[in-house]
C-alpha cells in the first residue's frame, strides 16, 4: 500500500505497511480501485452530460463513494467492495444509455476495465491502480493531481452533507467528475493544473454555501449556547461525526424514552442550532477530539454513533457499544443502514448503566457561526475602532495526536488580551474549556462551528473587510491552521483561491506537495510552516 493524504502519514512521507490511522492494505488496495473506478464512472457521466444525460443517482453516488476514502471513514473492505460493485454497475448502465445517444465513449482505462469476481482479485487490481503505479513522470503534475483528489474528497464530504438536507447544485457534481477524470490525462501542463486545484477551492466554496444554508434552513442559525461537559444521571447516547440529520433522528428516535444525547467531537457545535437545541433530552458534550477516542469511549457507560469521520479503530472494551451510519463502517461493528432505525441503538443505551449520577464539569460556549457574530458586528468594529481589540486570530482545523499540535494550545494561551480568537473544527479541543474572558462582552474565544462551517469564518472575514473598505488580506486578521485530513485540504484550496495569503499551517505541511509547488505557493501567498508559538505571535503582532 501506499497513502500519504493524511497529515498523520507514517514517517511523514507515507503509510507502506499499515495506515498510522489502521487502514489495512486489503481496504487501501480497495479505496485505490474505488477511486480509479470513479474516474471511468466520471468519464463515461461528462460524455453523458454532453448527450443530456445527467442522472441524480450517478451524481450523488460519486459523491458518497469519494467521500468514504476520506481519512477515518471507512475501514471496512466488504463495504469498499460494495461501493466499487455499484460504481461498475452505474458505469455500465450509464455506457449503454450514452451509446444509444450517440455518445463515442474512451476504449480503455477505468471506463472499460472488467471487475475481478473476488475480494482478492479485486485487491489486486487495486495493487495496480495505487497512488504510485499511476504516477505522473513530472512529480510536480503527480502532486497537483494528488492534491486535487484529496481536495475533491472534502468537497465530496460537504457536498454529500449539504445533498442528505436537500440542498445541491449541479455545478458541484460536474467538477467532481471533471476533476476525477482529469486525472487520467497526461497532456495537461503545470499551469493547467495549478488552475485546477484553484477551481476546486472555487468549487468548495459554493458546496461550503449550500451546506450552510442546508444547515441553517433546517435548523435555523446557531445562536449563543452554554453547553454542559458534565453529565445527567441516566442512561446516555453519544453522537459522533458531523451529520447533523442523523443527531436529529437520534435526538426524534429517544424521546420519551429516559435517554440523554450528548455529543461528541465536532458535533458540539450542533447545540447551537435552534432545530436541534429544543429536544429537552439533548444534554451536553463528552469527550474531546476523535484522537482521544479509545480512552474516552471506553468510559462512556451508554451507546455511541458515529455519523462521520473521525473513528479510530473500536476496542473489544467499548465494541458492543459503538455503531456506524451512513458511509462509516469498521469491520464487526453494527452499521445502522439506510432506514435509520437507530434502534439497536437505543436497544444497547438501555441495557447499559449510562450515568450513576449527575455531575457538573463546567460549560464552553458555541453558536458564534456567521449570523450571531455579524449581529454584533458594530460592537466588534467599534472595539476595533476604539483600539480594544487589536487583532483577530482564526486558530482552526483539524486535532490529531501529534505532540507538535500543542502549538495551537500555547498560541492560544499566549495571545494578548486584546486579540480575539476564532475558531472551528475539532482542533479547537486543544483550548476549548478555556476561560479567556471577553472585551466589551464579548467574549474572546469565538466557536464558529465544525470544519463544515468555514463559510462562516470567510463570511465573517468578507464583512470584516468590507466594513473596514479594504481586502481581506489587508484586515489584522492572521490564519493559524491546523489540518489532518481531506476536508481540511477543501478548505485551504478555497482560501488560496480566495487569494488570502500569510496562511501559518502546521503541525507539518502535506506529504503530497512537492518541493516546487510548495515553492509556488510560498512566492504566490506566502504560505509558512507554524514555527514556535512565541516566534510567530512575535511575527504577528511586532
Ligand atoms: Fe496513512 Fe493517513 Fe492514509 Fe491512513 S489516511 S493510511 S494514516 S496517510
Ligand atoms: Fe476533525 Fe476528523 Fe478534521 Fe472536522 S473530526 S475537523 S479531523
């Protein structure tokens, strides 16, 4: 095996052996085949498109198939080889309705290959289609085309959340496939693909947008919350991930029924939302970022889902306990399919003691998302204007187990007072129970939300700028982020395509990048590795 899209990857240069993440070979084979069989499904659905064929299921089935080789997705071979049978299918049927269209389709590669009949065989079929026996010649072109695949997969991850609330847009689906197929082209040059990757942080920009407004149309817009990190006598249901429908059924499916729901990593956010915060029974938050899982679920005396990324691999002391949805899925733990029935959840919540008793750990703040922020928006330029705050700080992203990431700790902790801190994604765990006090009342550390919700952070960032008549680049605002997987690569495309520029990224840069692109982006936005938390406020602030 050979991956590297992760920033955990072994050595800093790529997982051979095992994922550090616990991604067999077996499975690593299969996502490889997975995504070179959604190349062939993308090539045959342009040629489609260009015949006026379009259909829905193709378009979305892309999406959820990139989407389940995101990092600490799906682990599950049986399901990969699922989700490759079907790309097959919808890749023959398609063939055939283009054909009769008059549609000329390519006559070799992924969009004719034939499917071995066993897991073995197809296992080595994906042997063949990995990372390094489709390299490009030129290792700069390899790199572009590695980060605009990993870049699609986080546009498949917002576009597939935005999609199960109804919201889509087909100009999302088309760039997934054009994407994916352009991989298999050879005659693009540098500049062509430099364009690309930028037309894929355009891209997740408008799927960031139809999420946001599938979340915010559904549950109306997070409002200011104090959110328990205790617990309440009884029995107990976590909720993982970041799909805010499933919490909702959840949250529907155990009314009345003696269960408290808490959330767990980057659902926190969700207490915010009005839709969601009404249930009486949805109680607080347990646990912190998805790197702490195996300790802090084994505690956890109730049954736990997890909707998204981040799982880590289940142990035999919490195994029973633990259930997967949607496209999650981990070998011999129970998947809630389709219908979501969470009873069998429900079922192991009740047999389980939950909670012996009530117990009080204090309470962090959430539902600072673009609406609640910008509603105070003359009191913050005011502050700014009055010189009480200095400088605003997003320190955001993705947690991980990297010692090196308690840089975003110690940053945070030494930003002077007269700054604020905005913040999203699960690396806020790294500082999220801090008590940083406020300015004018209001308070200093701002959670935007889940990764999910970096539209509101570029919202915010948008008014700020126009508020101040002047570019976003030009406001005294310093991005400090923090990433580990593909949706995080969504984001920064965006942001680089947005043109911002003096990005601080740690705790270490991607793998994939190769030492002329990076170069590239060091020239064209000033991009830099997080140094020490001192060096780099000293730099920030003068
Ligand atoms: Fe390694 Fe990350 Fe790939 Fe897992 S996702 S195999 S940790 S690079
Ligand atoms: Fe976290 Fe997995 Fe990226 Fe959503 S939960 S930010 S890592």
């Amino acid at each position: 095996m050979f991956c590297y899209q992760c920033e955990q990857t072994a050595k800093g240069t790529g997982c051979e052996k095992i994922g550090i993440c616990g991604k067999d070979p077996e499975t690593a084979a299969l996502q490889d085949l997975l995504i070179y069989t959604l190349k062939g499904l993308s090539q045959v659905a342009l040629i489609g498109r260009e015949k006026g064929i379009n259909p829905k299921e193709v378009n979305v089935f892309i999406a959820e198939a990139t989407f389940s080789t995101l990092t600490n997705v799906n682990f599950d071979p049986q399901a990969v080889a699922e989700l490759i049978k079907k790309a097959v299918e919808l890749r023959d049927e398609l063939k055939a309705q283009v054909v009769q269209a008059g549609g000329k389709l390519p006559v070799n590669g992924p969009a004719n290959f034939k499917l071995a009949d066993s897991l073995q065989g197809m296992i080595a079929q994906g042997e063949e289609h990995g990372i390094l026996a489709e390299k490009d010649p030129d290792s700069d072109i390899h790199s572009l085309k590695q980060t605009l695949i990993y870049g699609l997969k986080g546009i498949a991850a917002y576009a597939d959340h935005a999609q199960i609330l109804g919201q889509e847009d087909d100009r999302v689906y088309e760039f997934l496939q054009r994407g994916l197929a352009a991989t298999l082209r050879s005659d693009l040059k540098l500049e062509e693909w430099i364009e690309m990757v930028l037309e894929a942080g355009k891209i997740n920009l408008l799927t960031m947008e139809l999420l946001d407004r599938a979340n915010t149309s559904t549950y109306g817009h997070p409002v200011p919350t104090q959110v328990p990190l205790g617990a309440k006598k009884g029995k107990a249901i976590l909720v993982s991930g970041h799909d805010l429908r499933d919490l909702e059924l959840i949250l529907q499916q155990t009314e009345g029924k003696g269960i408290y729901v808490y959330t767990h990593g980057e659902m926190l956010p969700c207490h915010g939302y009005p839709e969601l915060k009404k249930y009486p029974h949805f109680y607080g938050h347990y646990g912190t970022a998805w790197q702490n899982q195996q300790k802090e679920f084994a505690q956890f005396p109730g049954a736990i889902v997890m909707t998204t990324n981040c799982i880590q691999k289940p142990l035999d002391n919490y195994k029973q306990n633990i259930f997967t949805t949607g496209l999650v899925a981990w070998p011999g733990v129970t998947h809630i399919g389709q219908d979501k029935d969470f009873g069998p959840v429900i079922k192991r919540a009740l047999e389980l003691e939950g909670f012996a008793q009530d117990t009080d750990k204090g309470t962090v703040m959430v539902g600072f998302a673009r609406n609640a922020v910008l509603s105070v928006a003359d009191k913050v330029i005011a502050a700014v204007k009055a010189g009480k705050i200095r400088h605003f700080f997003l320190v955001g992203g993705c947690d991980g187990a990297r010692p090196a990431r308690n840089y975003y700790t110690e940053i945070v902790e030494k930003i002077p007072q007269d700054c604020l801190i905005l913040t999203l994604g699960c690396g806020k765990f790294k500082f999220f129970d801090k008590q940083l006090g406020d300015i004018d009342g209001i308070p200093r550390l701002l959670d935007l939300g889940q990764c999910n919700d970096a539209y509101s952070a570029i919202q915010i960032a948008l008014a700020l700028a126009k508020a101040f008549d002047c570019e976003v680049n030009d406001l005294p605002l310093s991005l400090i982020i923090s990433w580990y997987e593909q949706k995080a690569v969504a984001i920064l495309l965006t942001l680089l395509s947005l043109g911002i520029k003096d990005i601080r990224l740690g705790p270490t840069l991607p793998a994939f990048i190769s030492p002329n692109v990076l170069d590239y982006l060091v020239k064209n936005y000033n991009i830099k590795p997080i140094s020490s938390a001192e060096e780099d406020l000293k730099a920030i602030l003068g």
